[in-house]
C-alpha cells in the first residue's frame, strides 16, 4: 500500500486490537471480562479450539459438544468477531 491510500485510511481500535482468550477447553466464559474487552474497544478475540475437544472419535467433528457456543455466543452478543484457532494436534 503506498504512504498516500495509508493516510485515507484510519484505522480504530476495534479494528486493530484483538485479545487471546481460552474458553470452552479450558474453562468457562468469564462474561464480565468480555464486556470490559468490548467496551475497551477491543473488536476482537483470539480463542483455541483445541482438536482433542472437537474429534473425540476419529472422522467424527462435534463443535456443538465440545462447549464453545457459550463464547461464541457472549462474543457476538458484544460486538465482539471471535477467531477460533484449531490447534495443538490430536492423539487419535
């Protein structure tokens, strides 16, 4: 991008500021905490989904099972957009 389209575009907060937070797997949604993200101008959050929690049988995928429509709905309740990282492997 050149240093003129650059200047024409402001980026804010929301779009620029994310924050790394590890519920479903690893406990659970500390509502409060979200809403203090949200209001701090925090436009996104960075969750695991941690593959073990997700193919509890090998071929066999169960998101709704696997305990993260909680974040993702307080997510989409704030404002908040949630990226979910599929990580740290599967024994199967």
């Amino acid at each position: 991008m050149c240093a003129d389209q650059a200047s024409n575009q402001q980026a804010t907060l929301a779009q620029t500021i994310g924050a790394n937070t590890l519920y479903g797997s690893y406990g659970p949604v500390n509502h409060q905490a979200l809403v203090r993200l949200a209001n701090a101008g925090v436009g996104f959050v960075r969750n695991d989904l941690t593959w073990d929690s997700v193919e509890k049988e090998a071929g066999v995928y169960d998101f709704v099972g696997s305990r993260y429509d909680e974040p993702v709905d307080c997510c989409e309740s704030l404002g908040l957009r949630i990226l979910f990282i599929l990580d740290y492997g599967n024994s199967l």
